[in-house]
C-alpha cells in the first residue's frame, strides 16, 4: 500500500479526483499483480477471529493504514478510514469476482455522487429497493451455507 501512495501523482486542481481514481486503479492492478499477499491479507482476517494477538497485530496495522491514507488524501483521518473501509470491501469483491468488481472509474464517480447528494435528499428508491430484497436473499444463504459448515458442537469444519 506504501509504494502506491508514495508513487501516486500530485493532487491536480484542476481535476480533484484524478488523485484517488489512480490509487484506485493501482490498487485493483496489485490485486492481480500481488494476489497472493492479498489472499493471504484476507486470509489472516479470519484467523485474528480465533487470535487475540493476530487481531493487536492487525489493529496496529490498521491503525497505520488509516494514518497513510489519511495523509495521502488530505490529512483527514476520516477520510482515512472511509477509503480503508472501502478498499476492505473492494477486495472481498475482487478476490470473490474481479470482473464483477467496481473499477477504478466506477469507484470514483460513487464517491463524487454521494458527495454531490443534497443533505437530507432520502436515498432510497425503486432500485435500493431491489437491491435490498436482494441482499437479503444473499444473506439467507450466505447464513445456511454457513449453518452447513458449522458441526453440531459449534467448530468449524476444516
């Protein structure tokens, strides 16, 4: 993560979000490029579930990120924490399907039209609908799956 931002170019007035549109897609390029620390990044989440010391280490970690992004982008530590949380999400998305992940472009012009939205304008509508009676459905067999994997005595199966 440290070389992207360092290799990241100057923030441009002229175009506010060039900036973040190229970290994005560097990111998602060392996804591919990089894929096997990515897998294991993702991979040590669910052991730090079951490690009181892998989760420190991690929150140390995560704590480090966030205080990067944060100056890369502003010297925001909410901003920070917004694009960590984000780029945790982008990657579930890519190492489950990259070619249905957002791309570098497709990020950017979410973030820019949450940012435009009036406060107070409800954001709800027909398509959140949908999406939302889709994720539910998502949830109940992402819930059954697991129920299957779970033993009766609670363990996971290996």
């Amino acid at each position: 993560m440290e070389q992207i931002l360092d290799s990241l170019p100057a923030d441009d007035p002229a175009d506010p979000t060039a900036r973040l549109e190229e970290f994005w897609q560097r990111l998602i390029t060392s996804f591919g490029d990089d894929s096997a620390l990515w897998q294991a990044n993702a991979e040590c989440l669910n052991q730090a579930l079951h490690s009181p010391e892998l989760r420190t280490e991690l929150a140390a970690a995560q704590e480090l990120a966030r205080r990067g992004l944060s100056e890369a982008f502003g010297n925001d530590s909410t901003v920070g924490a917004v694009i960590q949380t984000m780029i945790g999400g982008l990657l579930m998305q890519w190492l489950i399907d990259p070619m249905h992940a957002p791309s570098a472009a497709g990020l950017t012009a979410g973030v820019e039209a949450l940012l435009s939205r009036p406060v107070g304008r409800p954001i709800y509508s027909a398509a959140a609908a949908a999406a939302s009676a889709s994720a539910a459905s998502v949830r109940r067999r992402t819930r059954r799956a697991a129920a299957t994997i779970l033993r009766s005595d609670g363990s996971s199966c290996q």
